[in-house]
C-alpha cells in the first residue's frame, strides 16, 4: 500500500534496510537460527546504519532526531528475514536507549550511549520476574540504602539480551507498593553480586539469548538510580508504547513475508494440472492474508503520524497491537495452509514465522493487559 506519508528521505531509509536485511541477514539467518546466536558483527553493521539513534543528542552517537515512521520502517524490514529471533538479539538495546538517553547522569551516557548505538555493545531493560509476567506495578526486586550505596535483590526472567549485554536498566523497589514505589537503576554486568542463566528450549527466536539475571546484594553508587526516587519508572511507561509500535511493525513485516512467500510457492506449485494460485480456494486465502496488512499498514501510518505531531495515541496503540498480532497469527496459519508440506520442513520462512508468531502477542504487553489497558485508556 502507497503511503501519503512517504517522503524521499524516509523512501530511502526503507530501501537501504531492505537492500542490507537481503544482503546480510536473509541468506543467513537459517544458519545463525539452528547455531543459536547471530554474529557480533552483525550488531555493529546493523548500527552504522543509525537506526538505534532515534532521538539521541549527536553527541551522545545519535541521530539527533526522531521520526517515527523510520523506527517503524526498521522493526518492519528487519523482520522480512522471517527470522525472529534475529531482531530480538539485536533489538533488545532499544528499550533501554531511551531511559539512559533521558535519566541516566552525564558520565553514563557519555560512557554507554555511543557504544550501544553502534553496536559495539549490547544493553538491556529488565523488568519481567519470575512471579510477576506483566504484573508490573508487583516488581518484588527490591533496592535499599546503605550510605551512599543503594543494595539491590531479587531477579529477573526473560530478559532479552541478557546473556550479551554489558549494561542493565533495572527497576526495583524502593518504596510503598505500585508503580509510585519503583525506581530505575543502571547496572553493569560486572558488578558483584550480579549473574545470569540462559533460558533454553524456546518455541522461537532460537538465535536470540533470553536470560533470567540475579541480583544477590549488588551494590551500587548512589548515583546509578536513574531518575527521581520512587518515581523512575513512571517516568519509562512512554517508551513501552514506541517498543509496542516497533512490535506492530515487525508483525507487519512478517505478514508481507507470509504473503510473499505464499504467492511465490503458488505460482510455482502444481496441483490438479495447473498452478496452485489458479485454484479459487488459495486466491481467497491471498486476498483475506493481504487485506489484513492493508488494515496493519493503514493504522500503523496513522500512529506513527500522531506519535510525530507529538501525540501518543495510547489506546490506539494497545488496539492495534491486539489486532496486529491476531491478524499476523492468521496470517501465518494460512501461509502454512498454502505452502502444505513443504512449509512445515525446518529451514523456510513460514515455519519459523509460524512457530514465532505467539510471543508477539505475548511480549510487549500481553493481548489481555494490551485491552483491558486500551479501555481504561478510553476513560472507561
């Protein structure tokens, strides 16, 4: 679909992501799936593009302006390489670039910012734990004051990156209960006390590391809380809404792929003694998989349009995530329908968008919080 909203400059940032994720990413990432991490290289040629610098000071490595229609164009064609797990362990950074961008002290982003930009290194936001999954105003790591030292315990689980990252931005508790109790805190892999382990066996994103960390007494500089106390992390609910966005972009671009390639296998497959497309029964699947991404595409312009004029459409965006996801799910269940057999063998788009397609509805904001958060949004 032609968007009103296109310009030459946000044409050509499209293009080149399209042309590097052919070039760089789609040949390879089977190979990085079943070896079960991608490249480093990969982080730092994925950074010289500028597209983890999205409303970063320049001096700091990063662009020196936003646009929400790029951010959306990145999480959209990375996500054609039909590979999950790809974006993921890249993609972990991008939640935690913007409360050090906003929160952190000078000498933190001096030290963090232009190294996670260019992908020399990898940073994490850690805010899921064990007994909590979206229940974020429960978070029970808790962080205490010792002196000039704030005392951090407790743990986090599914943590993207966790496993590569060198900086964490961690909320813990230090106050009364709910959001108003918690504040952020900025933690180094290397600090004593701090540890983590791999989670395995996952569905998807084979290639992405997820990891549960460990705070056991980690002991920090007053100066690592991030923010006012008790209120660092409410100062952060923003920029779960832009992670949304990027997850609505990225099912996008994983509903063209599942279009691409069930219109290629049909044209090509032969059933009955003519090509698959020629069969009444798979032109309608086509057409019922592409008018789902014209209503994806259509409303996510429209967001990415308001988030630019200043405005964050919230209760927009919790609906459209809810769509999109189911949308992306159907999607994929029927790509897999068309493309039969051969797209249930290891080594192919549609099966790994298949197997993949359930933790976007999950992650992010799970599809349940996302419309119970969407109607309280709408003062109801």
């Amino acid at each position: 679909m032609q968007s009103p909203f296109d310009t030459e400059e946000r044409r050509a940032f499209r293009e080149s992501l399209r042309s590097f994720v052919a070039q760089e990413i789609t040949p390879f990432c089977d190979d990085w799936d079943e070896a079960g991490k991608i490249p480093w290289e990969l982080h730092q040629k994925t950074g010289a593009l500028g597209v983890w610098g999205f409303g970063i000071e320049e001096k700091y490595g990063g662009l020196g302006f936003d646009d929400c229609f790029m951010r959306a164009a990145y999480s959209e064609e990375i996500a054609r390489c039909g590979a999950g797990g790809v974006a993921a362990a890249m993609g972990g950074r991008q939640i935690s670039l913007d409360p050090i961008a906003r929160l952190a002290s000078e000498e933190i982003k001096m030290q963090v910012l232009p190294e996670v930009i260019a992908g020399r290194k990898g940073s994490s936001l850690a805010v899921t734990e064990p007994g909590g999954g979206s229940d974020v105003a429960n978070i029970t790591t808790t962080a205490r004051r010792d002196g000039n030292h704030w005392v951090l315990s407790g743990s986090k689980t599914f943590i993207t990156g966790g496993m590569t990252s060198e900086y964490f931005v961690i909320p813990a508790r230090t106050g009364g209960p709910g959001l108003e109790g918690i504040s952020l805190f900025f933690v180094e892999a290397d600090t004593p006390g701090f540890t983590r382990s791999a989670l395995s066996r996952k569905m998807g994103w084979w290639c992405s590391d997820q990891a549960t960390l460990f705070l056991d007494d980690v002991r920090l500089p007053a100066d690592r809380m991030m923010g006012p106390e008790n209120h660092g992390f409410l100062a952060v609910m923003e920029n779960f809404n832009l992670e949304r966005v990027g997850l609505i972009a990225g099912m996008l671009g994983m509903m063209k792929t599942c279009l691409e390639d069930s219109i290629a296998w049909a044209q090509e497959r032969q059933t009955f003694g003519k090509p698959l497309i020629r069969h009444q029964v798979i032109r309608h699947k086509i057409a019922d998989i592409s008018a789902r991404i014209d209503a994806v595409e259509a409303t996510l312009n429209t967001i990415c349009w308001q988030v630019n004029e200043g405005r964050m459409p919230v209760a927009e965006i919790c609906k459209a995530k809810v769509f999109t996801s189911k949308a992306c799910e159907f999607c994929a269940s029927e790509a897999m329908q068309i493309l039969g057999g051969a797209g249930y063998l290891r080594g192919n788009r549609i099966e790994r968008i298949y197997r993949e397609v359930k933790v976007m509805a999950i992650g992010g904001g799970s599809e349940e919080i996302m419309r119970d958060l969407a109607v309280r949004q709408m003062g109801l």
